[in-house]
C-alpha cells in the first residue's frame, strides 16, 4: 500500500511550523497590532516555503492595514530591539528582535499597498492603504500571493496559490502580460523560481515570458546579476530547469548574449553525434559544482567559446584550440557588462583561464609542477579543483572514475606539499650555525640537544620559528644548566 503525501499545513499548523523563537516573535506583534485594531498578516514567501516544507521559514515578512508610523510604533511595542527604515515611504519598516538562544529575527512590516505604473520605467506610483486582497494581487506569482493571520494562522489565497504549489506550477497572478508588463524583472524571477523550486511554468505565462523578453532591457545589470546569481545557486538539479526556462523563453538571448552561441547548440552540436551537447553538458556542470558563486558562474562559463573556436580536422575530430583564454575573455566582458564586483570578475576568469588544467594532470607530475599551478590559481586554488570535479559529464563509468581520480590525486599531492611546507616551518629558530657563533663552540651532539629543545617548544606553541632573540635566551638558559653542577 502507498502511502499518501502528506498533506500541507494550514491554519494554525502554519504558525506551528515556524521555530519557537519565531513563533514568539509572530505572537507578539499579533498582540500589538490587534489591540490596535489593526490587521496583520504573514506574507509571500515565507507562506510559500510553510507550505511546500521544503525550506525552512526564514525571515518574517508581514502585510498590515496599519500605516508605516503606526507600524513603527507596534513594533517597538512588541519589543523590536532595532527598528530601521527599509523604505517608509513605501510603507516598509524593518525590525530586529533578539532572541536568547537563536540568531537575531530579522522583520519587515509593510502597510497593505497598490502600485500604478504610468509608463515603462520600473518605478511605479505606490498608493498606501486599501485591502489584503489588493494587496496580494499586485504580487507577481500566485504561489507568493497567500497570507496567513499572524493571531491564527488562517491562510488567505485568492489566487489558488496553494493549488499551484501542490502541483509544482509556477502562474502569474491575474493577466500574465500585464504582471511582466509592470515589472519586467519578474522574467527573471519566474526563471530563478524554478531553478529553487523546481516547478514548471504554466503555459500562459511561458508564452507571456516569450512575448516580454526584449523587455528585460529596461533592468539595470546589477539586478540581472544578482536574479542570475541566484538562479545558479538554486537547489538540487533545478538549475539546469532554470537555464533551460530563460532559453526556451528567449531571456538567455537579453540577459546572457555571450551564450547564445553555446544555447543555440541545444539538442546536438554542427559536428555530429559524435560531440556531445555543449549546452546540456554546461547546465550538468553547473549543478554539480558545489553552490558557490563564483564556481558557478565559472562553471556556466567554461566552455562559452568553445561554438567559436571549433575545428574539424582531417580524420573528423573536433578540436577547440585556445577556447579556455576565448571563454576567459568573453566571462570579463560578460560579468564587467552586469557590473559584477571585481572580486568576483576576477575570480570567475582565472577559474575559466585555467579549468582544463588539472584535468591534464599525471601522477608524473614534479612537486614543482603542482606548486606552479597552484600559485598561478591563487585565491582560487580549491574552487578551481572543485570546478574540475565538476566538469566531468561522460556517460560511461570508466572515463567519470578515470577523471575523479585525477583530482583526487592532484588535491592529495598538493595536500602533502603544503604538509611538508608546514612541517618545514616547525624547526628550531637557529641552525648549528648559529648555535655553534651564539656560544662559540665547535660542532658536537649539544646542538642536537638545543635545536631538538628549542623545536619542541616551536611544535607546542611556546615559541615563535621567527623569534631568534627568545631561543637565543632559552638555549643560554639550556647551555646554562647544562653546564652547572649537577646538570644534565
């Protein structure tokens, strides 16, 4: 017999689903705000994370009948620790509560609103007051526009949003167009909500994506950048969802020109069955790079030019000469253009540059060898070995196996480099060199004694490699009692 799924919580098992710091926190502010006569509700995605108990609640966002100054004055009540402005004069107020044995509880609070956009700036009119079901309305996917009661729990959904969660759907609120036509940022969104959730995008609102695409022009590149990022950084395999929906929708083609090229390949490549899909192999490497920014996008990236540097050669082999510095270039210009902070800019490009290295890598390797590229990754030693591991998407056994064991050798050699270079720096501070002008005595077994003395007290920590004025002092003190009456 199956068991049946279980069923989501709703109502009061809402509020019983967040921790018990949260809870108190929620019980306060419910306690505030109505005594005041005043409605507040737990909105967006928290409710949505509740319901599909699949990540845990995290901060808590409300919706409240009650103006911004009075919201601000609620929470104080309530206890807030911290109260600061996240943009009151469109009615958000931001709250911090401490909590004894948890993280601090970050709030934000924010007066029921309707928004007008008067022309295609991303900048709308924002009309303060109204109802909750205004309210929801203006949010961008049904999935995000329910609410629950802070006091009890009670789930407001006028736009089946839990309908569309239990079956994993992903629908714009009202009319599709108008809701891209607002906000052309939530092409995105809908792009980055399946890479996190998982869902698949109704039909409607694909075809509305599709239709609105060129519209993502009007977003400023940071925020592009930071929808991307997130995207990449979604869950499990949901990723390669995620890349596919800005692909199918012709969001790549506005968001990410630089890939169109390797996009454009989807369902095989100009050379035969025997190249594999540059653009499924890409969105397997982005899921099985672990979920770091950089290694991320790096891995997003890796092969970009590879559609422009293809040869065929006379006995029908493909090559890809010089697409590792192609695709580092074109990353710069890609992740400059977004407006990507330099850190990450660089980091990104040097992972690019040099991620077919260590798949090059013999157990023939000198020493020096592995410290060269390891001094030339920098910064980027371990995302660069991750990346590696990564980039491994052949269907057969064998050739996965072969590849995981050369990175596993190359960490490992590296890893007893920098185990032997720690253990060079546990020596005595002064050679026999030195011992032998400190005391001005010819070579003999009592070196061996003081720099065996003097290396003990580096291994225990009493005593810094550098500090040769100390172990001068301590060898005196060591010669000193040697040499006394009764010494050793």
């Amino acid at each position: 017999m199956i068991p049946e799924p279980p069923q989501p919580p709703t109502d009061a098992l809402i509020l019983a689903a967040l921790s018990p710091a949260q809870r108190d926190v929620v019980a306060r502010l419910a306690v505030a705000f109505g005594a005041a006569g005043q409605e507040l509700y737990l909105v967006g995605g928290i409710v949505r994370d509740i319901l599909n108990r699949r990540r845990p609640p995290r901060d808590l966002d409300f919706a409240t009948s009650a103006a911004p100054a009075a919201s601000r004055r609620l929470g104080e009540a309530a206890g807030a620790s911290a109260v600061y402005d996240v943009g009151e004069r469109f009615g958000t107020i931001g709250f911090v509560f401490a909590a004894p044995s948890d993280a601090p509880i970050n709030v934000e609070v924010t007066t029921y609103r309707a928004e007008h956009y008067p022309d295609e700036t991303r900048f709308p009119t924002v009309q303060l007051g109204g109802r909750l079901e205004d309210d929801l309305a203006r949010r961008d996917f049904t999935v995000n526009a329910m609410a629950a009661d802070a006091a009890t729990g009670r789930l407001v959904d006028p736009f089946s949003g839990q309908a569309d969660l239990a079956q994993g759907v992903l629908r714009a609120v009202g009319d599709p167009d108008e809701r891209f036509a607002e906000d052309p940022l939530r092409l995105l969104r809908a792009a980055r909500f399946v890479a996190q959730l998982g869902f698949g995008i109704h039909p409607e609102t694909r075809e509305a994506m599709l239709r609105h695409a060129p519209s993502l022009g009007r977003i400023s590149q940071e925020r592009i950048f930071a929808e991307l990022t997130r995207l990449l950084l979604g869950e499990e395999r949901y990723p390669k969802d995620g890349l596919e929906a800005l692909r199918e929708t012709g969001l790549l083609d506005v968001a990410i020109p630089e890939l169109a090229p390797l996009a454009a390949e989807a369902g095989g490549s100009p050379s035969g069955p025997r190249e594999k899909d540059l653009w499924e192999h890409t969105k397997q490497v982005v899921v099985q790079a672990p979920p770091r920014p950089v290694v991320r996008w790096a891995a997003l990236l890796h092969d970009a030019a590879k559609p422009l540097t293809r040869t065929v050669d006379a006995f029908g082999e493909v090559h890809f000469f010089g697409h590792e510095q192609r695709s580092a270039d074109l990353a710069r210009k890609l992740l400059r253009r977004l407006k990507a902070d330099r850190a990450s800019q660089d980091a990104v490009v040097r992972l690019v540059e040099l991620h077919a290295r260590p798949a090059a890598y013999e157990p023939d390797w000198t020493d020096s060898a592995v410290r060269r590229l390891a001094l030339e990754a920098g910064d980027v030693w371990a995302d660069l070995l991750d990346l590696a591991a990564a980039d491994v998407t052949s269907a057969r056994e064998h050739k996965r196996q072969a590849a995981a064991a050369r990175v596993a050798a190359l960490r490992a050699q590296f890893a007893r480099l920098e185990a032997e270079h720690e253990l060079a720096k546990l020596q005595s501070p002064l050679d026999g060199h030195e011992l032998m002008a400190l005391f001005d005595r010819g070579p003999g077994i009592w070196i061996k004694h003081v720099k065996e003395h003097l290396r003990e007290l580096v291994i225990d920590g009493a005593l810094d490699p550098g500090d040769q004025v100390a172990a001068a002092r301590i060898a005196r003190e060591l010669i000193a009692a040697e040499d006394s009456p009764g010494g050793v």
